[in-house]
C-alpha cells in the first residue's frame, strides 16, 4: 500500500472551529484555516478573505 503525498499535505492543514476575532492591521478578522501552524486564511468584516502570519493576529 503507497501512501498518497496529497493525503501527507492536507494533514498539515488543521481547521479551525473557534469563532474568536483577532485584530490585523487595526480590523476585525476571523481565522478559517490555519497552515501549517504559521500561516492563517483570514475574513475580515468586509467578507474579504486573504492570508496573513499568525504571529500577526492580536
């Protein structure tokens, strides 16, 4: 049985459930998807989706 490498990268990606706000460059934004425990999917309060670093939410 060979393992499949997109089954190895998708489980890098966690899903993120909590409904917590953080602050981005003076917004409001709720975090979607966070990969690779650095980089986060992000919405803001226009519907506006993009990724920022982690370390950069407050």
């Amino acid at each position: 049985m060979t393992r499949n490498s997109t089954t190895t990268h998708s489980s890098s990606l966690l899903h993120n459930s909590d409904n917590t706000t953080y602050t981005y460059n003076e917004m409001q934004v709720k975090i979607i998807t966070v990969f690779d425990e650095r980089i986060a999917l992000v919405e803001d309060e226009n519907g506006e989706v993009f990724e920022v670093s982690k370390d950069a939410l407050r």
